[in-house]
C-alpha cells in the first residue's frame, strides 16, 4: 500500500472517529423519549421547539406507536419545548402547546385519525 494512500485512509478513519464524538451531553443525564400515537393514515416527521429553533426528532409511523429520544443537547433543566408533526404527503402542520420538560421525562404526543 502506497503511503499516500495509508496517510488517506487514517485520516478518513480520524475523521470518522471525530464526527461520532458527541458535544455537550453528560453521562449522567436521563434519557427523555416522545411517545408519539400517530392514529392518522400518514407517516409523519416530528420536530421540537425550543424558543425559536427547530430540531429533528425522527419519524412518527402511520397507524402505531413510536418512542423517539429527545436529544439531550435540547434539555437544560427543566426546558419549555413545543412539538410538531409534519405529514408526509400533506401540507397541515399540526404544533403543541408549550409543555416544560426535564431531562428523564416521557412526554406522549397523540395525533388523531384526520
């Protein structure tokens, strides 16, 4: 193997090993999970809000339960968040109330049969 090319492949591999280090969550920190009831026909993508910021939480399946984990960097404390469900495929954007939130908490979000 050619040395530019093992010089390429570790710093691929220290590149890898970088980006899959997390940034500001402690290993104290409970796990909060969104417990989504999507009783609608349609998939639908959740996002939480803190203040003005929207963040990605995953996919809600159509018809089922999901359990997604809020990600620990949206939590100091006890954190006023708001929830929105997305549908795939439609262009209604259901939102929450502002609900407080604290780092261990299950918070379930039903989306009704529309």
């Amino acid at each position: 193997m050619s040395i530019n090319r093992r010089l390429f492949l570790g710093l691929a591999v220290t590149a890898l090993v970088a980006c899959a280090t997390t940034k500001n969550v402690r290993p104290d920190q409970p796990v909060t999970i969104l417990e989504v009831d999507n009783q609608a026909a349609l998939d639908m993508t959740i996002y939480v809000y803190r203040s003005s910021e929207r963040i990605r939480v995953g996919t809600a399946t159509a018809l089922a339960k999901s359990h997604l984990r809020i990600p620990p960097n949206v939590l100091f404390g006890s954190t006023p968040l708001r929830f929105m469900a997305d549908p795939i495929g439609a262009n209604r954007l259901p939102i929450t109330e502002e609900l407080t939130v604290s780092p261990g908490d299950t918070v379930t979000m039903i989306i009704p049969f529309r």
